[in-house]
C-alpha cells in the first residue's frame, strides 16, 4: 500500500538559505551507503514551536495583539509566496490583516518575533490546489517572478530554514483541522484548543490531537549496487521512484520495509538500514528513509495493482537514461529524491 505519489524532500538544514542542499561530491559510484540523509527540504526550522506557551491564553492573546507577530494564511494548503529568479519567501501579515479561521501557533523566533497560522477561508487566496503556479508542466522548471499562491511542491525547496518550517508545520495542522472536526467517540463537533495543537470534544471530554501517517520508502540494492526503481500505476510514463508504502498497525518499520518490498515487487531484502526521516503533510504522513539489500533472486515479479514496472539500474544505467529522456526521478522537494542521490554519490543529473 503506497503513500500518495510524491515522496518528501532536499534541503540544506540550518543554513537559512534555499533547500538546495549539500551532496558528496565524489563522484557517481562514491554514495556511502553508511551515511544517513542530510538536507531535506521540509526537515528544516529556524523557529522554537514554543510547546510551553499553548496553553497560556494570556499570553497567546497578547502575542496576537502584538502588530510585530506575523500570520502565515493558508488556503487549501497554499499560501501566498513571493517568487524571486532562484529563491522565494512567503508572505506574512500582521494579525490585524489575517482573515477568519482555525487559528494555531507555529512559534517563535530568536529576536522574539511570534508567528500564527490560519487556515484561511477557500478561495480567499485565490489558490488553485490543480495548478502550478509559476511553473509549467515539471516541478522542477524554473518559477516565474511575482507574488502568487503555492503549495509545499512548487514553493519549499525555493524557501529559507524558517519559511520552510512555518509552511510544513502550519499545513500540516492545517489539513488535520480540515478532516477531523468531530469526536471520533460521540460525534460532537470539536473545537481547537492548546494553540491549534490539539482538538477538544464539549460533550464527552476527550481531547484529540495531530494523526500522523508513518510511511516507509526505501532504496534496495543488489549485491552488484544497482538500485531497484518503479512506476506506480498512478504516474505518468518515465516518472520512476524508490518504492513506498505505509507502515501497518502492530507493524515495525523496517517489517513493513521488507513486506512491501516483496508484495511490490517479489524481492526479498535483508539489512534494512533507517536513513532519516520527513514530514509530508500531504496530507499527513511521515516518511521514514531506508536502505536495504536484496538477499534472494533479482528476477522482478511486479503485483500490477500498484506497481507498473520496475527494472534494476547502475549509476551509468540512470545516467544515460536520464540524459536520454526515458526516465524522470522525482522532484527535489522529495526525500526519494534524496536517497537516490545519496546512492548515486553526486547531485542528480538534471537537477536545478
């Protein structure tokens, strides 16, 4: 069972500059398959959550008075941003200018400075969760300058440290609000409490807080170090990934590593190795990074429900199948695209 067709993202953490990141230059064939994951785009924060202050509604209340706190408005998982020729900020508002909505603090900063998210009305932004705005029809051609509305996908890896946390954080919260508004024991509307970090049924009690859905997606090698990538059913010829899949209750993740592996493809792995991880709240899963080996047969038996294809590639395989245009990798917000880049030991070819 696969998570939604984007997998999460590059990044370059605590630099305050665009989620670029830093890779090994050694070379195609130098990736170290002991180094973890480094430079994930939506891993990134410049901004303590303030976890103490959510229940201090004095203090919430003058923080919104504050005209120096600034708002970041969502609608429908975009926000306005400002896009420059190589970089993009969003665009933040003083609480007098934020529209109605679910409410949630998303932190402070080192100068003091307190920052909101509002899950603004639909449409209010004038976002088009179908477009991509300022691009054409790849996540990764270049944005046009100007101020528009974008999601994660087209705005995070353009972003610094703090505006990439601000934005995966309050999306995050965002979308939960959106689907959980009743009690899932009595059926009673809820309401937002602990500064939108949490929801609280009038009728039984029960409080309620943040789901999160943790999802594997891992990279298998054979003993000869050639990478397993696949189509999902769902995508568009060319476009190949590292295989995903969500994690099952009363299941480990590395279990659900080697199950969804051979349910996908017929390959057995063994030294299944934890990478890192990323948010990505789309709606709202966690990915959680991994390597293995595959330890049987590499004849592919793929489960033609999920799984359109899938075939082994050495580094020089994808580099002449990228330079060809028989095959794309996923964008660089993703952390598929991370891991591949750590095996293949330099930045991706055709990456911006």
């Amino acid at each position: 069972m696969s998570p939604s067709t984007g997998s999460p993202g590059t990044g370059s953490p605590g630099t305050g500059s665009p989620g670029t990141g830093s890779v090994s230059t050694g070379g195609p064939g130098a990736g170290n398959p002991g180094a973890g994951l480094a430079g994930l785009v939506l891993a990134r924060s410049a901004v303590d959550r303030a976890g103490d202050r959510r229940h201090d509604d004095a203090w919430l209340a003058a923080a919104w008075a504050d005209p120096g706190t600034r708002v970041l408005v969502l609608d429908d998982g975009q926000a306005l941003t400002r896009f420059y020729a190589e970089r993009a900020e969003l665009v933040l508002v003083p609480p007098a200018e934020a529209p109605e909505g679910v409410r949630f603090l998303l932190g402070v900063d080192a100068s003091g400075v307190v920052y909101f998210g509002v899950a603004g009305p639909l449409g209010g932004l004038g976002a088009d969760p179908a477009a991509l705005p300022g691009r054409g029809s790849s996540w990764e051609d270049p944005v046009l300058p100007g101020v528009r509305p974008a999601g994660l996908r087209q705005a995070a890896a353009l972003l610094d440290d703090r505006d990439a946390g601000l934005f995966t954080h309050a999306v995050a919260l965002a979308n939960w609000h959106a689907t959980h508004t009743h009690c899932p024991r009595c059926g009673a509307v809820t309401v937002p409490v602990a500064a939108g970090h949490a929801r609280h049924c009038p009728v039984d009690g029960s409080e309620h807080f943040p789901r999160i859905d943790p999802a594997v997606i891992m990279l298998v090698t054979d003993p000869d170090d050639r990478c397993l990538l696949a189509r999902n059913q769902q995508w568009p010829q060319r476009r190949v990934s590292i295989l995903a899949g969500f994690v099952e209750p009363g299941e480990a993740a590395e279990q659900a590593v080697v199950r969804e592996v051979a349910e996908e493809t017929g390959i057995a792995v063994s030294q299944v190795r934890y990478l890192g991880s990323q948010p990505w709240p789309m709606p709202q899963s966690l990915m959680l990074g991994f390597r293995a080996l595959a330890s049987g047969g590499l004849d592919i038996h793929v489960d033609q429900d999920e799984i359109a294809e899938a075939r082994w590639f050495s580094r020089d395989d994808l580099r002449r199948a990228l330079a060809a245009g028989e095959v794309l990798l996923p964008p660089s917000v993703s952390i598929a695209h991370r891991i591949i880049e750590t095996w293949y030991g330099e930045r991706l070819p055709g990456t911006p």
